[in-house]
C-alpha cells in the first residue's frame, strides 16, 4: 500500500466520520434513545440535517486555518507535498486525481496564484501560451 492510497483511505474515513457525528448530534437533540419508532425518526432526521446544512451553510467558517482559503487550498497544499521538486497545476491536477479529491485546474490555479501572492510557494517560471507555469517545491511552508 502505497502513500496515494492510504491517505485515499484516511479521507474516505474522515468523510464517513463525520457523517455519523452528524447524525448522533441531530439523534442527541431529539432524544432518539429508546425510541420503538427508529426507521421514522431517522427519516425525519436525515431530512432536516439536510435542511439544516442548506439553511447554515452561508454562516459557517471557512474550514482551514485562521484567515486563510479553507479546504480547497489545504487539499492543494497536500498535493503539493506529494509532488516532485518542480511541478505545474497539470502536476497537482493528477494528484488529486490518484488521492481521490479531484479539483478543476480552474481551482487549483486560483489557490496556486493565492499561494505565490503570499509568498508560499515559488514559481519556477512563468507560464505563457501552452507553456504551463513551474512552481518550486522547495519553498513551501509547512500548514501548522
């Protein structure tokens, strides 16, 4: 088992975690223990956990570090650790592909450039036409 993989792994639980979390939170303020009727009250509940997701989503904080550009630019910072020395958004792209947490090139350009405005990461050299843009490995700053 390679490291793509058990990362790919680790994701998948963290994902499935935090589901269940969820779950038990909603269970939690309905008083579900002891209930005869699970099958009805689970129905109701896995419908307003959605509801609730939609009606709280715009108020929630950016998951990430303080003042930062959340998950997208984490999951980015993930993928570049896993790169070679010199790397393009083509690079990162895959990456993602392979550690099951695929992002658009549009994505990733935008944390990228973030990133490098920063002053995060290096770029190597500046992309023009077809020629991709080369970002330094070397530089990166650990995400503490």
């Amino acid at each position: 088992m390679n490291l793509l993989e058990i990362v790919a792994i680790r994701d998948k639980l963290k994902t499935d975690l935090a589901i269940v979390e969820k779950f038990l939170e909603i269970a939690k303020a309905h008083g579900v223990n002891g209930r005869n009727n699970s099958d009805e009250v689970l129905e109701g509940i896995a419908s307003q956990s959605l509801q609730v997701d939609v009606n709280k989503q715009r108020n929630l904080p950016l998951r990430g570090k303080d003042k930062e550009y959340g998950s997208i630019a984490d999951t980015v910072r993930e993928a570049i650790r896993l790169a070679p020395e010199k790397y393009s958004i083509r690079d990162i792209s895959v990456i993602l592909e392979k550690i099951n947490k695929p992002l658009t090139k549009v994505q990733i350009a935008t944390v990228l450039g973030r990133l490098a405005r920063r002053g995060e990461i290096q770029i190597g050299r500046k992309g023009r036409g077809s020629k991709p843009t080369v970002y330094k490995k070397e530089d990166l700053k650990p995400a503490s």
